[in-house]
C-alpha cells in the first residue's frame, strides 16, 4: 500500500509480524462508533461503508481506522463490510511506534485524516 512507502523495510517487517489478515462477510461490522481505537485497518479486497450522513465507500486499498488512533480518541463512525472482503488489521501501538520513528509516515496519515475531514484539497 503507498501509505507504508516511506518506512524503512525493518518497520515493514515488524508491521507483518505483528498484523493480521481477517475475512470480513457482506453486511458484518469492521468497526463501532465509539468503541476504542486499537487498530489500524488496511482493506485488501471488498468494499466497506462509513456510516455517515451521507455514507462514505471505502473501496479496496484503502486505510480505516487512522483518525481514532491519531486523536487517541474513539471511534466516529461505525464501518460495515458491503462486500466480501478482507482486511489486515494493524495494532495502534505499532501504527503509534512507526511515526514516532518515521515522521514521514505520521504525515502521510495526519494529511489523509485532513483531506478525509475536507481540511484539504485531495489532489495534494
């Protein structure tokens, strides 16, 4: 994913190790509003809607999860799976451990969090 690109290929190897693959069914619930944010999640396959008024479709290669882990807040929205697919689900602390040791990757995640709030122009 061009997300992680910037991370030298030990910080690849330590997000592999310490990831793991999930199948997620059509209609099934990735994440909670208001539940903890633990995790990063990288959808590898299907397609997934942010329930927000209007919904948001996050299709494959896309990145859930960053805000919560960012703002060390909970949840804002509730994500469901509209078609089968897979994610690989990334732990906060190691998300929160490579952009203490990659400023360049905590950037990437803090300018998609802007473009996702419109604080930015996506071309950027």
């Amino acid at each position: 994913m061009p997300y992680f690109v910037s991370l030298s290929d030990i910080w690849h190897w330590i997000i592999a190790s310490q990831s793991r693959r999930l199948k997620v069914s059509k209609e099934e619930t990735l994440l909670v509003k208001g539940d903890p944010a633990d995790a990063l999640y990288c959808t590898i396959s299907g397609e997934f809607t942010v329930e927000t008024n209007p919904p948001i479709q996050m299709p494959a290669g896309s990145l859930v999860g960053e805000m919560g882990i960012l703002s060390e807040s909970p949840r804002n929205a509730t994500i469901r799976c509209t078609e089968d697919g897979e994610v690989i689900i990334i732990p906060a602390h190691v998300i929160r451990v490579c952009m203490q040791n990659s400023p360049t990757f905590g950037t990437v995640l803090e300018d998609l969090v802007k473009v996702r709030q419109g604080d930015s122009d996506e071309s950027e």
